[in-house]
C-alpha cells in the first residue's frame, strides 16, 4: 500500500517518533515502545532512517 506522507506523517518529529506517537498516546510505556519501533524499522529495513525527518525522505 501506499501512506501519503503529506496527512500521514509529522514533520516536525523524525521518523522513529512518528511511529512512537501514537504506540504513546495509546498509553504503552517508553521502553515497549522503542523495542517496537525498533522492530518495526528493522522489519522494513529503514533503522538507518530512524532520526530523519519526513522531508529527508525519498518518495
């Protein structure tokens, strides 16, 4: 699938913190939630990516 960066993503907030912001509000604790960003950037193999910004990104 295909998210639209433009309404998907905060650009303020690199691209770890855009995965953990809702795994936060939803209450989960600091360290479930970087053990889960972790894996979940591991799993589409962008960890290198993980302090970027939106904008730093290619398409």
């Amino acid at each position: 699938g295909m998210v639209f960066q433009n309404y998907a993503l905060f650009p303020h907030m690199t691209v770890a913190e855009n995965l953990a912001f809702p795994l936060s509000v939803r209450g989960m604790s600091k360290t479930d939630v970087g053990e889960k960003v972790k894996k979940a950037l591991g799993m589409v193999q962008l960890d290198t990516f993980a302090h970027r910004y939106p904008a730093q990104l290619s398409g």
